[in-house]
C-alpha cells in the first residue's frame, strides 16, 4: 500500500509515508504533516489489521486472545494460543510504534499461554496511561491487539 492508497482508504487529507518494517516497528515522516492525523491512520491500520468475526479459537489456532483486564490498572494478562511449537515474539508497543517492552521472544511449544504486562517498560519504568498494542509474531503469522491502560 502506498503513502496515496492509505490517505484515500483512511479518509484523510494528506498522504503520509508510513512503513511498517520487518521488526514490526512503525516508521513514518510527519514532516509538515498533521501529527495527529498520522497517529489516527496507524490506530485504524492496527486495528483493522487483525478482525476475525465468529471464528471460535482452539488449540489449534495461531491467536492473540486479547488481555484482561482492558481497560487497566496496573497489570494486565494477555493470553495467546499457538497452533505448534515456534519461534514467537510478545511485544507491547506505543502509539508511534516504539518497542515498550518485550514480554516473550523464543521457541515456545503450542498450546495457550498467558504473559502478565504490569505496565513497565524494558528499563522498568512506569508507563503513561493510554493506548498500547501487543503484538503476537510467529514464524508467518502477526495479531495485534489494543490495550488500554488507565491510571
């Protein structure tokens, strides 16, 4: 998708260059653009990204479950299921797309797993309220959820 294609699909007014690498890391040139505006396009892209409507999750689906409780204060648990023993990354994110923290990152057998985010960052500092995403990497397969921390 082009800068073009995201402003049409996304109803906004400018085009924005806005990249998401192979690291996951959302990269984008705000320069003379409305900042906010591109934070709304990466909103809508992360949660858009991942729908799944009546699809009933088992053992044998690659699933970012979502985390309980959300909204929250000052820990939440965010469960996932894997559909075999791989190579898989938990990361928690801003709005901007920078690493907060990294709640699992290596083999992990299948079945469901549960990570508890107490909403510090990797040099174990407390995090501002807002917006946040987890982001379940596997071997082919990317979730995204949204997570709300309010304080």
């Amino acid at each position: 998708m082009n800068a073009s294609d995201i402003a049409q699909l996304y109803n906004t007014s400018y085009d924005y260059s806005i990249v998401i690498d192979q690291k996951g890391i959302i990269q984008y040139s705000d320069w003379g653009a409305n900042t906010e505006a591109v934070k709304n396009v990466i909103d809508n892209l992360l949660a858009n990204s991942t729908v799944v409507k009546n699809q009933a999750i088992n053992s044998t689906s690659f699933a970012l479950v979502g985390n309980y409780p959300n909204p929250f204060n000052p820990a939440t648990v965010i469960e996932f299921t894997l559909e075999k023993s791989q190579r898989t990354s938990l990361k928690i994110y801003d709005p901007l797309g920078r690493l907060v923290k990294i709640l699992a990152n290596g083999v992990l057998d299948s079945g469901t797993h549960k990570k508890q985010w107490r909403a510090l960052d990797e040099a174990g500092q407390p995090v501002s309220s807002g917006v946040y995403y987890a982001v379940l990497q596997g071997e082919d397969q990317r979730r995204t959820r949204k997570l709300l921390l309010v304080k």
